[in-house]
C-alpha cells in the first residue's frame, strides 16, 4: 500500500507543476496580437495540462479524502473546508470565464478570424451586440480562477507543511 505522504508529496508535486503552464499559457496570449488557431491551439495545450495537474488529483485524491469516499475518513473541517472552499471558488470563477470563452469562440469561428485573421475587424463587430459583455466575464473568470488558485495552492502547500514535513 502506498503511503498517505507518498500520495501527498505527488499531489503537490502535480499541482506546483501546473503553475508554469498556466503562466506559459497565459504569456502565449499576451505576447500575441494576432490570435490565430495555431496561438489559440498552443496557448490551450500548456492551459488544459495545468487544469489536469490541478483537476486529477482534486478529484481522484481530495475530494475523497475530504468527505470521507473510497474508505477515508473524513476531514471536512477546520483547515481542510477553509481549501476546499477557496479550491471551489477558483472553479466556480472558472466556469463564469468559460460562459465568455464559448460565445467569444463561437463568434471568431463563424467569423473565420482564427484561419484567416484580419486586424481590421474588430472583436466586438462580431457576433452579438453583447461582445464586450462575453470578454469581460472572460477576464474576470480567468483571474478570478488564478487568484483563488494562488490562494488555494498556498493554503494546500501550508496545509501539506503542516500534516507531513513539521509532524
């Protein structure tokens, strides 16, 4: 059997190494003007690894350890609900960006703008009259998601801390 600090140590391991590819990621879109399929593909390659360094282990190793599933007890409370918590909070802003992500994509899809990019046109002369509406939930979804992130990863590696390496 595996030891419960083994399992730790790789969760924070995964977790830690989904920082790089989302900052990777997010310098992808920053660095590029012009957003191209080829820029939005790359960008998403390093952005869906991170979201799988962070989600995989969330729901294979603590979701189950925090309500007590697959013969853990539970630890819901005190420190552990204080993560999970902000963990859900990042999530949530997530799926608030993702509402933007689908309508922006959608539009620049129909508009060809992600083959044939043309700097004339503008990303709020397409698709709804609501664009502007759709890029902030996007912007306010993504950094919403990374801070609540950061914290959340603090709060896990503080918590990591505390039950394997000062015990």
């Amino acid at each position: 059997m595996v030891s419960d600090a083994l399992v730790a140590t790789l969760v924070a391991v995964a977790v830690t190494l989904s920082l790089p590819c989302f900052l990777y990621g997010a310098w992808i879109m920053i660095d590029n003007e012009q957003v191209t399929w080829g820029v939005l593909t790359y960008h998403l390659r390093f952005i869906v690894t991170g979201l799988t360094l962070t989600t995989v282990p969330l729901v294979g190793w603590m979701f189950p350890r925090l309500f007590g599933i697959w013969g853990h007890s539970a630890q819901f409370g005190g420190y552990s609900a204080v993560h999970a918590f902000i963990g859900l909070t990042a999530y949530a802003f997530l799926l608030f960006g993702f509402t933007g992500i689908v309508r922006i994509f959608r539009a620049k899809w129909q508009h060809d703008l992600y083959h044939d990019y043309d700097e004339d046109v503008l990303l709020e002369e397409i698709g709804s009259d609501r664009m502007s509406h759709w890029r902030s939930r996007l912007r306010v979804g993504v950094f919403g998601y990374t801070l609540f992130w950061f914290i959340a990863w603090l709060t896990g590696l503080s918590r990591y801390v505390l039950r394997y390496v000062v015990t």
